[in-house]
C-alpha cells in the first residue's frame, strides 16, 4: 500500500527547498541523469562520510570520458584512501570513530563533476527530521536507514571543477577542501563560503611567473590558457601583474574545454605568427592541453622557437611532455612546494588487483602502466600478439614517480577529520572514544565546522609541513621552479629544480637549460632595451605600458626624468654621468694661475713699473725745461690715467662681486677718460696757440695750467657723472651665463650687458676721435713742437687698437677667458701707446743725453735766408716755474711760407724753444 505524506515547513525553509528542488530539477534534466542513478565509487564504511572528488579518467571529446589518468587520477584518489588509513588507525583523532569515504569520477568535467556531487547531498535529503514528515493515518513517517553525516567533500581538481561543485555544495552547507584549485576568483567568500584549499590562489603563482619574467628582462610575452577558472582568472592575474611592470602581451589565445588536434595546431600557428621576437609563452594550461600544444609543436617541428614558462597545471608532470620532450626542452615550470611522503610510495607500491577491490578504476591503471590487457570473456581478445595482465606485475620507478599534489590531498584530509575530532570533543564530551556518535553529531552543522573549527585549524604534519588557513580559506603560497632539460649523462629528459618562490624569486640561473641545450638567455623584448641616456618613444599612439618604442637619445643638457621623457636641466645645472638626475655646476671665472690672467698680468705689470719709473724721474727732474715745457700737471694727469688702466687689468680678471663688478663698470671708463681728457687738452692747446697765433699776436684764453687741470676735470667729470647715472639705473652685480651651445659650462659674469658696456665707452670713443682730429690737424707745426707728431701717432694707433678690439670682444662672448684676456690687453695697449708715443723721447733725452736739457739751444733759423715776416705774441711757457710763479717769454714769431713759426726772439736774443 502506498503511503503519501506531507512535509511541516516554515516559509524560509520552504522557500529553501523550492530553490533546490529546482536547481536538481535543472542539473537532471541539463545533463539527462537521474538522482537515483548508480555510479562507481571507491568507498571506505564509517560513521562520519567524506566525500572525495578526482579526475580518475582524462577529459574525453563530446563530453564523456577518456582514457585513464595515472597520476592526477588514481595516485591522487590513493592518497585519500591511504590518509583515512592512517587516520582511522590514530587513536589522537576521533578514536573509536570511523571516518569513511564515497570517491567519484569527475573526469575533469564541470557537468559531470555536477552530477556526480548530487550523491553527497541525497544524504540531506534522507537525514530530514521525521517530525516534518506525517502520514495519512498521522503517524510518522521512518526512515528505511540510519542516514550518515555528510562532513565534507575533498577536492575537485580543476577550479572550474571546483567553481561548480562550491556553488552546489554551499546550498546545503557543506564544507569543501580542495587540494589543486588555485583560481583567485575561488577566494571570494561572498560567492564560495564553504570552499576553502590547501593550495595557495594563482594570484600568487602569477606574481611568480612576472618575477621570472622580470629577472630576465623579458617585456614582451604571449599567453595560452586553458578555458575555465584556472586558465582565465591565471592569465588575468598574471597580466595585470606584468602590465604594472611594463611587460606588454603579443598574443593571448584559449584554448577552448573541448579543444581537439586541430585548435592546438591553430594556437601554435598563432604564436608563430606573432613577432619573432615574442619568443617566450606563458602557459596557464591544465595538463592535456599543455600535452596539445607540445604535441602541435612536435608535428610542426618548431623546436627552439618557444621558450614555456608554464603554471602547475602542466607543473612536474611526466605525462605532459611524454613523446614530446624535445618541444618541451628548456621549460621552466612551477610546482606547488610539496614534501615527499616515503610512507604513501611503500603503500602504494603494495597495491595489486587482487587485494585493492575499494578503488574500481585500479584495474584499468593496473593495465595502463604495464600496457596489458584483461581478458574478457564477453569480448575475448583475438590478437595472439596482445599482452595479458595476470595481476602479478609488479610496479617500479619506471612507471611510477609520486605526483606533487599528494600531500596537499594529505594533509586536506588531516585538517577536516582535526576539525571534526575538536567539534566532536567539544559537543560530545566525554562520550569521544564510543563507537556511536552523540546525537547532537549525527546531523552536522556544516557551517558551526567550517566557521568555527575548519577555518581555525593549524598544525604541522608528519613531514614538517605547516598547515594553516587564512580569512580567505586559502593556504601559503610557496613554488618550486623546475627546468626541463636534458640529463647528458642518461640522455633522458627531466626535470630539475633550479629555484624557488615564496614572497620573492630565488633562481639559479647558472643551472638552466634552454630550448636547443644553450645556456644563453634568449631575449624575448619587441624593442632593444635603451641605453642610459636614451628615453623611449612609443608614437603618438602609445601609452606608458607598451613595449614597441624607439630609443631617441636624450640631449647632452637633459636628464632621463623616466624611461618615457627627457628633460632639461635647470639653468646652471647638468646631467649627472648616469643621467638619472642633475648636479649644478662649479660657476667658471678667470683663475689667476692660467695662460689668460698670466699674459695681462706681466703686461699690466711692465706698464705700471713704467709708468711709475717715469712718474719718477719726472719728478726728480720737475724743474728742468723739457720736463716743464712739456706741461707737467697735465703729463702727471696723463701718467694717473695710465696708471688707473694697468690697474683696471687686476679687476677684471678678480673673481666676479657686486663691489668688483662696480669697480670694474667705473674703473674702465674713468682710467680712459683721465688719459683720453689730458690729451685732448693738450692738442687742444696747442692748436689754438698755433691758430692763434697765425691769425694775431693776442695770447689765447685758458692756456694756462690751472685752466687746462680745470678743462681736462670738467672732461673726465662728464664721464664719472654717466657712470654714475649707469651704476643707479642698472646696479651692479654678478649673474651667472651660458654660453651659446656649452651647456655645460656655466660662468659667474658682472651682471652687465656687454652692448650696454660698449656703449659707457662711446663717451671715451668720441675723446679719441676729437684727439685725432687735433692731432691731425697740428701735424705741420715745426719740428721745433713736435709733440704734436707723437700725439698723432698716438692718436693713430690707438684708433687701429681700438678697431681690432671690438670685433675680437664681440667674436669671442662664448671664451670667456679670451673676452677678458682681450679687454685687458687692449685697455693696457692704449696705455702703453701714450706712454710710449709721449714719453719716451722726454725719457730719452732726460736719461741719455741730459745736455739737451737745457733753455738755450743752437737755431740754424737764425741764418736762414728764406723771407721772412714777423709779428710778436705772447706764449705761455709751459710753466717755467722757478719760485712758483709762472716766467713769461715774449717771443718774436717769424712766419715762413711753407712751415709757419720758425725762430723767436727775446728782448734781442735769438732763441729756440723746443716743445717736446
């Protein structure tokens, strides 16, 4: 007789179960299976159930399943079974309870991975409380059998596995430990919080991967990745490291879940295509597909072409690169930090068909690795050739190598039976030890283990391994670095540790082999790194991440502010050797040991002795005639003015200062305007006794010496009151100057204008010029007065000195040293001139023939017979000054027709009076 029943709800629980009555609906009918399917599994009796989910069988084509997995497969879902051992077999954990397990096939399928997680939560079904069900007769309804605890669910493998199952498994509070899932996406505990691993996220295998890709300089890479949560969320986290440190993607391309020969062929051809000099591949590929690709490389014989960098998914597997080892030579892969577990190798190692009836995949790995066949007797085998299995093998290092996931499985295992011993202990008390559980345990509360004691559990295994888990249920990341090379002893393929990673990269790069057997490092860039001075152009396109530039070498006054820009240095300032920054530089001023103060310096001492030898002897010799004819306080104004331009020679070449550079702006002009002033005076004076003379015997105006001291002061005032007006509206100072082109140089200058100083001498200029003029104009005056002539041959190389300075000034504004050598040098040639043209015969008679210095001379203009017309004027003596006053000389002027005054008479005496 059937018996229907009603079920006794609240509304939320209602609802709950509405929303998973639907969602089983829909996983039934999405994949055609019924709940109540029957499906292997290896199992393990006992009082608290442990789910277990591995990838026994390979991905097949069309969504079923392919040939057996050795090492992902059986040696993974043996290291479950063989950690219950253990375990149940401790009597620290759970003592008198047995821990069983129900293990199943996802055959590296989400839908199949899905199908296979409804035999965990059919228990949930079956443990209801039956005082929510009532028959119709209102009595209760009885379960047929004692429902068992559903603790948790170990695995899957993949993370798109284990995205699937986590989002199924959280709907009934069922907590899931996995062992291989890195997907970073899986730390989200807002969307997965009852999945947590013993294996760190990719986010921390992908910051690995760039520091390997940084270590060797390589900023233009491709990507393969496997469709899925661990090929994408790898990838994404990897570029969004590498982008932060300049590395730039050539190629990204997945490889689709139901990828065949074809599509990998297609991926290689990509990357082939993609430019040579993207050679290195970053690989986030679960095992079968990096088997594709290297199979894909192998059929298009590109060996050397690529250089892996390769995930944990292809990791130290054998069976990714079996058959195809030379298209994997020079990989380096990470691996998961995994200690070995001696005792897992003798148990397996003690595993035969006969004896292991719990794992009903164990034949078909029996006859895998010994390539047998069972004999069938549905089927017999008919090839006479074939190799049967008896059972009797016996399995060695030559098909067996322990995978690396092993202890992660280990010690998955360990932390949920650690957590169900405390909460056990805590809930149960002193009943721990009973067969039976307490009744508070046999209806677990998936979320008071995961929250309360799973997530808090932290030990150190039997190997040494800690294991903990943070707020995001994830373990440490630590990776070793394996390159796959050739043993040149064996001559076999295999895989060698040379590195590891923690929080930072230690490699040995000494130990690696590359693609082809070479130790050089290939070079994976789309552009040649820069050198230190050159900055890169990306085009008007770029941007700050690209890796296709070319390199422009930065100017000799710029500094590199980043890989990107060139800027200049500051004014004064130049690029350090490195061009990293900028130094000021020492400010450059005329230094009184070098070839260009030393010429000036000898120059303008040679002129100050002789300046001051003839000061001297002038006035030693102030009372003779050829000293006071030739008018002594206009010569000694003269003589200061030479003095006052020798001197002028030490100021400039002084080191720049705001009292030196006002010196310097005075200095120049009043030293030529005190020489330039006397000499126009005394042309001036000469001249207009002359043309005086000529026209009548009346003595010119302001000939005296108090009148010309007066017009010669009047001069060099007009000059002192421009300096000053200069000095107040451009005040003195220093600056600091670049020459044109010379950057680098940087001189500490007076902060004049070299035009505005030009133009303080035109005052001084025009002196010469009327100077000139004079002395031109009394040439012809007998030889009797000839200083005049040396006036004039002053006047004449002064104006040549004059002409070739400005353009030698001006020409050389970037040597600074030759400016102020020429200024000096020119300033102390005007000097000499003067001293040289107008003093040198007065020093020469005065020295060498001191007879002629005397007031009465032999005329031959007293015998001449040439015509002659006299007249009488008065002629100021040049100050024959005996007691202080002036002696007067009345002179009797003879005029000639071709040479004007030739003799002079006094009071009867014929007389000549030489004006030196």
């Amino acid at each position: 007789m059937a018996t229907s029943f009603t079920v006794e709800r609240s509304g939320r629980e209602h609802w709950k179960f509405i929303q998973i009555t639907v969602f089983l609906n829909y996983i039934c009918i999405l994949h055609g299976t019924a709940v109540t399917q029957s499906v292997r599994s290896a199992t393990i009796p006992g009082r608290f159930l442990v789910g277990g989910l591995f990838p026994v069988h390979q991905k097949g084509v069309d969504g079923t399943c392919g040939a057996i997995n050795p090492d992902r497969g059986i040696q993974r879902l043996e290291a479950m079974l063989f950690t219950l051992d253990e375990i149940n077999l401790d009597q620290n954990i759970l003592p008198g309870i047995r821990i069983g397990t129900e293990i199943f096939d996802t055959c590296a399928r989400e839908t199949i991975a899905l199908d296979r997680s409804l035999e965990f939560i059919r228990g949930t079904f079956t443990s209801l409380d039956a005082s929510d069900f009532r028959c119709e007769d209102e009595s209760l309804a009885k379960s047929n059998k004692t429902p068992k605890a559903i603790a948790g669910v170990i695995g899957g493998s993949y993370s798109s596995v284990s995205e699937q199952v986590a989002n199924l498994l959280r709907l009934f509070k069922i907590p899931q430990i996995s062992y291989a899932s890195t997907s970073a996406r899986l730390s989200d505990k807002k969307r997965y919080d009852y999945f947590i691993r013993t294996v760190p996220p990719d986010n921390f295998q992908a910051k690995a991967m760039v520091d390997i890709v940084s270590k060797f300089n390589w900023t233009y890479v491709s990507t393969v990745a496997s469709e899925g949560e661990y090929g994408v969320s790898g990838i994404e986290a990897f570029v969004e490291e590498a982008n932060a440190r300049n590395i730039c993607i050539s190629e990204s391309i997945k490889i689709n879940s139901n990828a065949n020969k074809n599509s990998y062929i297609d991926a290689v051809q990509k990357l082939a295509a993609s430019p040579e000099n993207a050679k290195v591949i970053i690989l986030f590929l679960r095992q079968e597909d990096a088997k594709g690709i290297l199979r894909a490389v192998h059929e298009k014989s590109m060996y050397g072409r690529f250089y892996w960098i390769a995930a944990d998914g292809w990791g130290q597997q054998t069976a990714a690169v079996a058959d195809h080892e030379r298209a994997a030579e020079g990989a380096l892969t990470l691996e998961l930090q995994s200690t070995f577990l001696p005792e897992f190798d003798k148990y397996f190692f003690k595993l035969n068909p006969q004896d292991n009836k719990r794992n009903p995949w164990f034949r078909e790995y029996w006859a895998k690795v010994h390539k047998c066949s069972w004999p069938n007797v549905t089927h017999p085998i008919t090839n006479p050739l074939a190799k049967f299995c008896t059972g009797k093998e016996r399995l060695s290092l030559s098909v067996y190598k322990q995978e690396s996931k092993v202890q992660f499985i280990y010690n998955a295992v360990y932390a949920l039976a650690i957590a169900l011993h405390n909460m056990h202990a805590n809930i149960c008390g002193n009943r721990t030890g009973k067969a039976e559980l307490c009744a508070e345990m046999t209806k677990l509360n998936g979320e008071t283990l995961l929250k309360s004691y799973l997530l808090n559990t932290s030990f150190t295994d039997k190997y040494g391994a800690l294991v903990k888990f943070n707020e995001k249920g994830d373990a440490l990341g630590r990776y070793n670095i394996m390159n796959y090379q050739l043993n040149r002893s064996t001559r076999l393929y295999e895989y060698v540790a040379v590195g590891n990673w923690s929080t930072s990269l230690e490699l040995d790069t000494e130990k690696i082999v590359w693609a082809g057997g070479t130790k050089d490092i290939p070079s994976s860039r789309c552009s040649r790194p820069c050198e230190f001075d050159e900055y890169k152009h990306v085009g008007k396109n770029g941007n700050a991440n690209q890796c296709c530039w070319m390199c422009i070498k930065c100017k000799e006054y710029q500094y590199l502010k980043d890989e990107f820009t060139c800027e200049e240095c500051g004014y004064g300032e130049w690029p350090d050797l490195d061009k990293k920054g900028c130094h000021s530089l020492a400010e450059k001023y005329m230094q009184w040991n070098t070839i260009y103060a030393i010429i000036p310096i000898v120059l303008a001492c040679v002129g100050l002795f002789s300046t001051c030898t003839v000061i001297v002897t002038f006035f030693n010799f102030r009372d003779t005639p050829i000293v006071m004819a030739s008018g002594r306080e206009l010569s000694y104004m003269l003589l200061s003015g030479c003095i006052l331009c020798y001197l002028i020679t030490f100021v400039l070449i002084a080191k720049p200062s705001t009292f030196i550079c006002g010196i310097q702006r005075f200095g120049v002009g009043f030293g030529f305007s005190v020489m330039y002033s006397s000499l126009l005076t005394k042309t001036n004076r000469i001249s207009r006794i002359f043309d005086s003379a000529r026209r009548s015997a009346r003595r010119p105006p302001f000939i005296s010496p108090k009148s010309q001291i007066v017009i010669a002061s009047i001069l060099i005032f007009i000059q002192v009151l421009f300096t000053a007006i200069w000095l107040v509206l451009e005040r003195p100072g220093t600056r600091l100057y670049t020459p044109n082109e010379r950057r680098d140089e940087v001189i500490l200058k007076c902060r004049t204008d070299d035009i505005s100083f030009l133009m303080s001498l035109v005052y001084n200029m025009l002196l010469i010029i009327i100077c000139t003029y004079f002395a031109i104009k009394t040439r012809k005056i007998p030889e009797n007065f000839n200083e005049s002539k040396f006036i004039g041959f002053a006047m004449y190389t002064t104006c040549i000195i004059w002409l070739a300075f400005i353009p030698i000034y001006f020409g050389t504004l970037n040597s600074f040293q030759i400016q102020i050598t020429t200024l000096s040098v020119s300033i102390s040639l005007s000097a000499t001139v003067i001293l040289v043209c107008l003093f040198t015969p007065k020093m020469y008679i005065i020295v060498f023939h001191p007879a002629k210095n005397v007031r009465k001379l032999t005329m031959n203009s007293t015998s001449t017979k040439k015509p002659q017309l006299t007249s009488s004027s008065v002629l100021n003596s040049n100050n024959y000054d005996g007691g202080g006053a002036g002696e007067r000389i009345k002179l009797s002027v003879n005029y000639d027709e071709r040479f004007g005054v030739t003799t002079t008479e006094k009071e009867g005496e014929t007389e000549n009076l030489d004006m030196l």
